[in-house]
C-alpha cells in the first residue's frame, strides 16, 4: 500500500540538513525536449512527445506540474542512504503525484521515479572525485532497461554541462570518464492491483478460511461449553473467541504470582515506540523538513521522542525479567524438574525452548505472511524495492523466521530485528539461570563480566567507526560518521551489543522470586527504611533521567568524546537499571500511586496485544500519511501525535485479528498435545484427602503442620514475555470446573488451579513435603534481604 517510503525509511533515515540540487522548471523541459528521440523506443520516444502537453494541459493540477519538474535533482551519492534520504524519497512521492493516479482511477500518463550514481572510471588520473546521484521522473513507457539508462545518461550529462558553465571549471568528471550506476526505480502504479493477482487473492482467502474456523469454534463454545473429552473438539476450541478473549482480560487471582505493573510498562513501551517511528517516518512527506529536524533536536525536551529507542530496552528488561523470575518461581517448588535440571538435560531444555518458539512463530509467521503477500501490494503503486517485502521476504524470509535476522543485513521487516536478537538472549539464558542457581555470587559475577564485556566492546567499536552514541534519526553532527547503515547493522542490531539490559532483568527476576517464597521476606520488608526507599527511588529517578536525556551534548554537537563514548557503552544498561527499581518498588510493596497506574486492568489485553501490535505497527505508522495531503506543512508536534492515536488505533486492531487467528490458537493446541497434566507424586496428598483418610497429624517423625507449604500460584513466564505477553494462570481448567459446576456434576474435589512447568495444574492446597526442600534454597531464602 505505497509504504516503499516507510520501509526505506526504517534502513536510511535522514541525519542532517538537506543538500539536493533542484532544477527550474524550463531546465527540465528543456532536457525532455533535447533527449534524442532515436536513443529510445518508438513508445518511450511518443511518451516523451506527450507528457509535457499532458502536464501543461489545464485540466493538469499546478501542483502536479511542480511535482514533476523537483523530482529531477542531483546530489551527493555517499550520502544517499543517510542524510538525504528522506528529500529522495520526497522526490520520488512527488513524481508519483504527478501522474494524478488514483485508488480506482488510473492515469493517462503513468510515470516512473528512477536514481542512479555514477563512479569514477579510471581512478589513475588521481584523487577520487565526489560521486553524485541523480534522480528523474519519466513517463513508465520509458522504463525499460536501455530507455531508463539513456535517459540517466542523458540527465547526467545535462547536469555536467550545467556545472562546467556555472563553475567556469570542470568540477565534475567528463561525462565518458565517469561510469553511471542505475540504482532502481519505482512507479506510479501496479501493472495489475491485487485484487486481480493470485497470490493476494489466496491470502485473503485464507484469512477468511481462519475467520470461519473462529466463527464455528465460538459457535460451538457457546451451544456446547468449553469442555469435551474429544481431541478433535478440544482442538477446534481452541480457536473460540469466547475462550481466548476471556485470556486476554482475566486478572490473575494471586497478584503476587504476576509482576503485575508489567501490563502498563508494555502498553506504554509498545507506545513509545511507535510515537518515535512515527516522527520518523514523517520527514519523507513533510515539504519544510529541516524546520521539523531542528524544532526536534534542539528542544532539550524532546528527547523523550529523539531518544526513544531505549523502548527497546524495556523490552528487553521485562523480558529477562520475566523469564528468570518463572523459572526461579517454579525451581523453589518442592520437587520442581528446575530444581534438578542440570547443563545436559536435553529433553528438559529442548521443551523450554519449543514453547517458546510456540509463542513467537504464529503472531511471526503470520504477520510476515500477510505483508510479504498482501500489505505491500495493496495501495496502487509499489514499494521501494530495496525494502520492498514484496521483493526483499521472498528473498530473506528464512532469516526471520530462524531468528538470525540481526545477524544478517535485516533486509525484510527490518524493525523485527528485535524480536530475533531478543530470541537470541533467551537462547542463551539457561547459562544465566544455572550459574544463579547453583551459586548466587557466581551467577552475578557471570551477568556482571558480560555486561562489562559488552559496554567494552560497544566503546571500541564507537572508537573504530566514529559512531554516535547511539541512533541519531533526525540530525547528526558532523563530528560522528555518517554512514548510518554501517552503524545500524555493526552496532545497532547485534546482540553482543544490546545483551546489558536482558541481563539486568534475569538479576531482576531472580531477586523477585527468591523474596517472593523467602520466610525472611516479611522481616525483609519490616527492615526496610525510609531512607533505603528513597535513596532507591533517588537512584532510579536520576538515572532514567539522564539516560532519556543525557544524549543532549551529542545531539548539539559538542565536543566530549569521553562523554560521549561513556554514554554510548553504558546509557542503556544504567537506563535498564532504574527501571529494574521501578519494577522491583512496585512488586515489593513500595510503588505507591506508580503501581496502581500500572497494574490498572485494562492495562492487561493491552499488555496481551502488544506482541502482534508490535509486528505490525509499522504499516499504520505510515499508511496514515500516505492518506494525507501531499506535502505536509510542519506546523507542531501535535500534528503528528493526532497521527500517532489513529496509528495506534489500527495497529492494535491487528493485533487483536492477529492474536485471535494465530497466536492464541497454537498456545492453546500445544497446551492440548505437548503439556499432558501433571499428577502430584505418590505420598502428596491434599489437606481434604488426608481427613478424609484419617492420616495422623505426624508422618515419618516430620509434624505434618510444620512441614506443609501452600505451593504458589505461578504465572508461566512464557505466556508472558518480550514484547505482548500475557497470562493464563490455568483460565482453561477454572473455566471448565465452572462448567463442570453449571452441569451440576458434583466434584469430590474443589481446587483452583496453578500452572507448573511440567504443564499441567497441580492443586493449590497444603502438600505434605518429603524430604523437605534442600538446604540450598533455604540459605537463598534467608540471604535475600535486598
């Protein structure tokens, strides 16, 4: 749908003022009217002949003629995919309106935008001379291979006789001694729209073959319940709206057993980020762009939307810390498997990591499906096919769907580089999670040598390349390298350099779920002073602050280089850091007014969404300027946030489609065949069982009071992870007891429900424990206090 502008964008976004050369008006009919008609083909030639007269005709807008002629410009080659990028892709917007295509109307005259560079050719007559781009708008009959070249050959020329006659010198290369480089082009419209394409037509028809299925699957959920002792019932309910709707808005009942102000610091994040793509994406459709860029960047203020690529980084905290403190959570459960899992327990870790793969793939995979096919050729004229999906997916599909994607050149969907470095982390985490669990000391010292490690190598690599300290979008002083691409996929993307953050939150989950079953936990919280609570909450508040606005020196160009390489190597880890407090304040007890916000229930289907939403949010971002008046006028920031609340009012209308076609079904069909229910092991009991047999008040000299531990509701980190989690806290088994209990089936056993790693729900009662937990846990336990 016309996002070839977004999708460039995301690669090469524009850092500096803009430096094109534009032509007037009478240069480019001019070069039209010189261009050798014998030089192209009998169509091309005819198109050459009419296109003035179509755009000097009075039914042709003035605008459409203006267009026309600022889309010819030249420029400097070497900063194509950095500081001017975005007046390129305004070029090519501009041609593209020329033609006065619409939606359901096609026009006469189609063009074509199309770029090329030229190179020196023959680098022995001495120091390499500047290259330059150009870029032109043609009719589409001239888009062939031999007419387009031509017709650069020809533009390129014009440009040099320009200069020499401007400069009074040869500034530039002859035109023989210069090799010209066709870049790409791109037109005004489909050959074809994809209603009439077969590939987006199957696509569509199996979204609604999903549709179908969801419509059967709650039909029957509603008429029969939720619970039939049929595999293939069970299978097909697992797509009922009704069930998995109710997932994505049910509070747990034990609110210790989730980190509840996680809902709104997800919302939140998700928000974050699509508010600083959005400013962004803008820069190609805005006429007055250098007003926007320094109304940015020189408002100290603004760093809340200049900076906000730490949103990553929450991410990345939650993520870590959600995956440490289930893990942990269910390791201090009597006769837990995380209790006894070692390095070489295959089985144990290859389920670990399906459910995972479980988790991210559907949401992934479909996404990834509707846009390669059908998003990208919806609007009626292409993408930019550098980083078109349309072009690009079929290409390096495999890349994302194994997750290596950052360590690549994240070529398709490239803002889903997260989701596979973040994949990568988590490939990594039992590492972590052994080394704590064996020994807290050695585990922190492991967590604390990689982080040192990677800030180092983060500081080298800013040394070697001149880098920023971190992604500047919108301007870049000229005392840092340019070259944005080399630093978006040396340093941006790569997982040795963004690990700080995951490692903070696997420390943060750790602490939480040893205190949250600790019997020292109540002195813990007893022993906690004013004075550790505010020098805390001082910590967080000053170093949060100067990680969102510490990057101010950078932005205006000042000359620290200590400074700056301090803040490159370690801004996000100290940022991952304060929040770790907020998070760790709010689960603890002591997040006053800020966890009440943040545990605020609608923040949870929200928070379930946001995975989806994330995959998807890039399309909207874009998709609401496309639809706007072309060019904008950049008058305040408010403009485009009243973009940002449509934008995320789309995107989270996919991601509601999203999750209930792809992501809630297969956690629910693997709930079905890969996680069979867990009995509790011979000589453990429930409280009523025990009265009911008659067992005494001691059993194997142990008392039984002593030694009984109520087993904690634990929400399974996997349903709650990265970027949308959620929890499910057994909703499935509870829903059925009610039916159960609608039916009037009298149960012997009343129970709620806790899900345990082996995937199944254990009772939640008093369990007899024998033996009684290691010592090892008891000693984690007493040496929490924080």
């Amino acid at each position: 749908m016309g996002f070839y502008f977004a999708f460039f964008l995301a690669f090469l976004p524009c850092i500096l003022a803009t430096n094109l050369t534009h032509y007037p008006e009478s240069r480019v009919w001019s070069f039209i009217r010189s261009m050798p008609r014998r030089s192209v083909g009998e169509r091309c030639a005819k198109s050459l002949d009419l296109v003035e007269t179509y755009l000097q005709d009075q039914r042709t807008l003035m605008a459409q003629r203006e267009f026309f002629s600022e889309a010819f410009s030249t420029g400097d080659a070497s900063q194509f995919i950095s500081r001017d990028q975005d007046r390129w892709l305004y070029n090519a917007f501009m041609c593209i309106k020329a033609a006065g295509e619409q939606t359901y109307s096609a026009s006469e005259y189609p063009l074509h935008y199309c770029y090329g560079e030229t190179k020196p050719g023959n680098e022995s007559r001495g120091p390499q001379q500047q290259q330059i781009a150009y870029g032109m708008c043609i009719p589409s009959t001239c888009s062939g291979e031999m007419d387009r070249m031509e017709l650069l050959k020809e533009w390129q020329h014009n440009v040099h006789i320009d200069s020499v006659k401007s400069n009074g010198s040869r500034e530039l290369l002859d035109a023989d001694d210069r090799r010209l480089l066709f870049g790409d082009c791109t037109k005004s419209r489909h050959t074809r729209q994809w209603w009439e394409q077969p590939v987006p037509l199957l696509q569509f028809a199996f979204d609604m073959v999903l549709v179908g299925l969801i419509s059967v699957a709650t039909v029957l959920h509603w008429r029969r319940g939720g619970r039939s002792k049929s595999l293939r019932v069970q299978l097909l309910l697992s797509f009922s709206a009704a069930r998995n709707m109710k997932k994505m808005v049910q509070m747990p009942k034990d609110l210790q057993s989730t980190i509840t102000c996680m809902f709104g610091l997800r919302f939140l994040s998700m928000v974050w980020t699509l508010i600083g793509h959005s400013f962004i994406f803008v820069q190609a459709f805005l006429s007055n762009v250098d007003e926007f860029k320094d109304d940015l960047v020189d408002n100290f203020w603004n760093q809340w939307i200049t900076n906000f690529t730490l949103s990553v980084d929450v991410f990345l905290v939650l993520s870590g810390t959600l995956t440490a403190y289930s893990w942990f959570r269910r390791a201090q459960q009597p006769h837990s498997v995380e209790a006894r899992v070692g390095w070489t327990a295959w089985p144990y870790w290859l389920r670990f990591y399906r459910h995972r793969l479980v988790r991210l793939w559907p949401a992934y995979i479909y996404t990834l499906f509707a846009v390669t096919t059908r998003v990208s050729v919806t609007h009626y004229h292409p993408m930019w096919p550098p980083t078109d999906p349309a072009v690009q997916c079929p290409k390096h599909w495999l890349e994302n769907v194994l997750f290596i994607n950052s360590l690549t050149d994240n070529r398709c969907l490239p803002w889903t580089w997260y989701i596979g470095t973040e994949f990568i982390f988590y490939l990594l985490s039992p590492v972590f999670l052994l080394a704590l669990r064996q020994s807290p000391v050695y585990g922190l010292s492991l967590v604390g040598a990689v982080s040192a490690a990677s800030a180092l190598a983060n500081l080298i690599t800013m040394l070697q390349y001149n880098f920023p300290p971190t992604q500047m979008l919108w301007k870049q002083p000229p005392i840092f390298s340019p070259d944005f691409i080399k630093h978006h996929l040396v340093i941006y993307i790569k997982p040795w350099y963004r690990i700080g953050p995951y490692l903070v939150g696997l420390v943060l989950g750790f602490v939480l779920a040893v205190q949250s079953v600790s019997p020292q936990r109540k002195r813990s919280e007893d022993a906690r002073s004013f004075r550790f609570v505010w020098a805390g909450w001082a910590m967080a508040c000053g170093a949060g602050f100067w990680s969102v606005f510490g990057l101010y020196p950078a932005l205006q160009g000042w000359d620290w280089p200590l400074y700056h390489l301090f803040y490159g190597s370690c801004a996000r880890t100290i940022f991952a850091i304060a929040l770790s407090w907020l998070i760790y304040a709010c689960h603890t007890g002591i997040g006053g007014p800020i966890n009440w916000v943040l545990s605020l229930s609608p923040f949870l289907p929200l928070s379930v969404l946001s995975y989806s939403v994330y995959l998807f949010h890039m399309i909207p971002v874009v998709f609401t300027y496309m639809i706007s008046p072309f060019p904008i006028h950049y008058n305040s920031k408010f403009y485009v946030l009243i973009h940002c609340v449509v934008q995320l009012a789309i995107s989270y209308g996919f991601g509601m489609i999203c999750t209930l076609l792809a992501e809630l079904p297969a956690l629910n069909i693997e709930r079905i065949l890969l996680s069979p229910k867990r009995e509790l092991p011979r000589g453990e009991h429930c409280v009523e069982e025990d009265k009911k047999n008659g067992y005494g008040s001691a059993v194997d000299g142990y008392d039984s009071g002593a030694m009984r531990m109520a087993v904690p509701s634990v929400t399974v980190e996997k349903d709650v992870e990265e970027a949308g989690g959620y929890s499910t806290s057994c909703a499935d088994e509870e829903e059925d007891e009610e039916e159960e209990r609608d039916e009037g089936t009298e149960k012997q056993k009343r129970h709620n429900c806790t899900h345990t790693k082996a995937g199944g729900c254990a009772r939640r009662g008093f369990l007899r424990l024998n033996p009684p937990p290691p010592a090892f846990f008891q000693i984690v336990m007493f040496s929490s206090d924080c």
